[in-house]
C-alpha cells in the first residue's frame, strides 16, 4: 500500500474546502462563473476543478454543504481525485487537519492484491512532518492493516497467517511471542480454544497467540488486548446458509484489531505493560467437530453448554480472556465480530461497546467524537444474566430465546469469564462496510480503533 501522505511537493494542486455560504458569497466573477458552468453550489460531495488553457488542473474546490466541514471529507477526496499531489489551503476554522489527513489516507485504501491489472497511482496529500503527523500516520497504517487483514481470503489469512503477522509485529518492538498450538492447548488448560478449532485441517491447526511487551518493567500498569480470531466461520454442525457464509473470512476482524492497536501501543511508547492474546480457530465441519449438546470446559474452570455451533465466538474468548485475568490488568479490551443481533440493533456503522465502569465509559465516549470513530454504549443488563445460565452447565453459548437481545447476552457471557482486576470493555465490531462509496470500498472496516488507541494514549501517556 503505498504512502499517500507525502512530507512535501513542488507541484501539489491547491486544495480548498468550501461552505455552500461560502461560495456564495466569493466575489472572484471568474471562480463564480466557473461554478456556475459546473453546476457547483459548495454542496457536500461537490468538486470543482479549475484548470489551466493546457487543460492541467490549477486548483480544485470541494463543497462541505451547510455545516462545518467534517474532517472526513477527505476520504471520498482521496478516492475521487485525479492521481497527483494536493495541499490543504486555508482549512475551515476548527477543521481537525490531522484527522482530515487520517481520512485521506483511509480514502486512498485500495485492496487490489488479488488484480491482475497494475496498481493505479494514487492521490497523495502533503501533510508535512512532525510528531503529530508521525501519529497520525501510524494511525493510518494500523487501520490498513487492520483492514487488509480483514479483506485477505480465509485461504491466505488461516491461524498461521495471523501468527506470523504477530510474530512481525512483536520482533520489530523487542515483544515476545508465546504460540500454544493444536492439541498443546489441551495440556496448557485451553481447552475452550481446542474444542471450536480443531475440526480444522492440521495446517490450520487452531492456536492462542500471545505478545508481551514492558513485562519485565512491574511498576508498570498492565493492558490486555484479546482479538477474536474466527479465520473463517463455516457456523460448524449448525451450518451457515450460502448468504451468511459469504463474508464469513472477516470473522478475524477483532484479532486484527487487537493486533493493530497492540503495535500502535508499542510504537507510541505508553508507559504500559502490554499483553495481546489471540484465539485464533477455523470453526470447520468434519467428523471431529464439536457438536449442540456438548459440555465444554473452560480454563477459568467454569462449563459452557453448547447450544450452538454458530456461537463459536464467545467460547474461544472465554478462554482468552481467562487468561487475561491472570495477567491482573488494570485494563482489559476485546474486539470481537461476534454478532449479527449488534447490526440489528445498530446497523454496521455503528458498533456497540459494554463495560461497567462508568469513567471508562465516559472516556471511550468522548474519544469516539474526538476521533471521529463512532461507537455506542449498551448495557450490560443484569436482568438478562439468567439467560446465559444452563440447566446442565454454569453457562449456555446461546441466550435462552425469552431475551431476544443478543448482542446484550453474548457481552454478558463474556463477563463471566472477564478479569477481574481493573476495568473490562467489550466492542461487537463489525469490521466491514457492506455499502461501497467513494473512499468507502465495500470491505474490511476499522472500527473503535481510533478511539481506543485515544483512551489509551490519555490515561497511560508517552
């Protein structure tokens, strides 16, 4: 992926933002005039190019509609102008640049791996340089990576895959690794992780994934990092249907995120103790599969029920999260595709978060609109708890029918099995955007990566 934040250009086109009063009232008859034979009215979405009797581009508008200008606008931008240079020129008051060029960078994304045409070039932003605009570059990259991963086939993005990802992330940091692989889960108490995956192939053995980092500095506070790492989710014995299947490659997305906020954590230096765990499974169909009606233990020593084979997500993160706990966190967050009620409650744009405490609720709250990266507070209902018990186990991977609300009850699940030192948040992602648009591809999606990585950043410092 090429980098399309450049520190400089002799050649970069002027780019302006501009209100729909805005142009309304510019008084360059020529500008006006040149709107007018566009049809530009500095409408949200408009473009306006000025260009040159060579027919070269001089200089191009893009309308921001009657509000302020949403940074984000410059994602479509990335997609929809003409490869060459560009710079910002006179930002509308309170226009966040850095975000502007974040959503540059995310709008010029294209996943074409798998093209057998040449890459076309790109539109490239010049953004300068200094530490805030090394961040926001590291910003950038993470999401892309997170993104990438989550579009690559399951065919090439299996346990291995995600593993030697890891492995790429912790050697470049001076993290370690720890792999727990196939039936060594068993002997190392995982056995939740070892009963979803293990209908897999063996080169898509299943495995938990473990970066350290800072461990060895104990003043430290330590954070915790679990990712949901389905490579692909066939639903086991309770079979997905061909329309539910389909994009079933993205249910890696939390380990991706997990992943990619871990190395935006090292680099940024936070003065933490970091622990990333990865259950990385395929949930296949063959003679070895776990079936409805299994008990299954846990390494917390708690039972699961299975209900369904389909609720796969939530059993292998018990096993993650448990060991977690035994790290004592001062924080702990898991990323997890883990259900379709989420969507139902709130769409795919925006995806849920659950925690008890109440300050961090307050803090991932005000990053989400500081970062532009929305997410949505639920509740961890109490009254729901009965749900997820069993009549033959502590707990049931489906929430008894009476409930109806999903996404409430797979959170209330993983609570069961949350550290229980310091504070604990849950985000049902979706990680993917299934309605394409410039600067929008339809495809993986990063979502609450920004707005953790802000949490982070102001509690735990450089």
């Amino acid at each position: 992926m090429p980098d399309v934040l450049i520190e400089r250009s002799e050649a970069a086109t002027p780019l302006h933002l501009i209100s729909e009063a805005g142009f309304e009232g510019v008084v360059d008859t020529g500008l006006k005039a040149l709107g007018e034979g566009q049809g530009f009215k500095g409408q949200a979405g408009q473009i306006l190019f000025q260009t040159g009797d060579d027919g070269d581009v001089r200089g191009v508008w893009a309308g921001t509609g009657k509000g302020s200008a949403d940074p984000l606008i410059s994602r479509s931008l990335a997609a929809r102008l003409p490869k060459g240079d560009y710079q910002l020129k006179e930002p509308p008051e309170g226009l966040d640049t850095l975000m502007f060029a974040h959503g540059w960078a995310e709008g010029g994304y294209l996943f074409d791996r798998y093209k057998t045409r040449p890459e076309r070039g790109r539109a490239r932003l010049v953004v300068g340089k200094g530490k805030a605009v090394d961040e926001i570059r590291a910003i950038a990259a993470a999401s892309l990576l997170a993104r990438e991963m989550v579009d690559t086939p399951a065919g090439d993005m299996g346990p291995l895959q995600i593993e030697t990802i890891a492995r790429e992330i912790a050697e470049a940091h001076g993290a370690s690794v720890t792999v727990t692989l196939g039936d060594a889960l068993l002997e190392e108490n995982y056995p939740a992780i070892h009963a979803v995956g293990r209908a897999a192939t063996p080169e898509r053995a299943p495995r938990l994934i473990e970066i350290g980092w800072n461990l060895d500095q104990t003043d430290l506070p330590l954070v915790a990092l679990v990712g949901k790492g389905v490579v692909f989710d066939s639903g086991g014995l309770d079979i997905k249907g061909a329309a539910g299947m389909r994009h079933m490659k993205k249910d890696m997305g939390g380990s991706a995120h997990a992943l990619a906020l871990g190395r935006l954590v090292m680099q940024a230096g936070l003065k933490v103790r970091l622990v990333v765990l990865v259950a990385a499974v395929e949930n296949a169909i063959s003679g070895d599969a776990f079936r409805p009606g299994d008990i299954l233990r846990s390494r917390k020593g708690l039972t699961i029920e299975i209900g369904n084979t389909d609720a796969e997500g939530r059993v292998i993160l018990s096993d993650a999260l448990a060991r977690a706990g035994e790290h004592l966190p001062d924080l702990t967050v898991d990323f997890a595709t883990l259900t379709g009620a989420a969507r139902v409650a709130l769409g795919p744009e925006l995806p849920p978060y659950y925690t008890d405490d109440e300050a961090l609720a307050d803090e991932i709250r005000a990053a989400a609109a500081d970062r532009h990266d929305p997410v949505w507070r639920m509740p961890l209902w109490p009254g729901y708890r009965e749900a997820v018990s069993a009549e033959i186990a502590d707990v049931r991977n489906d929430a008894a029918e009476w409930s109806l609300a999903g996404s409430v009850t797979a959170a209330l699940f993983l609570q069961r099995f949350a550290p229980e030192t310091g504070s604990w948040v849950h985000l049902d992602i979706f990680a993917w955007n299934n309605r394409a648009r410039p600067g929008w591809p339809m495809g993986g999606a990063a979502q609450g990566l920004r707005t953790l990585f802000k949490v982070l950043s102001d509690r735990y410092g450089r």
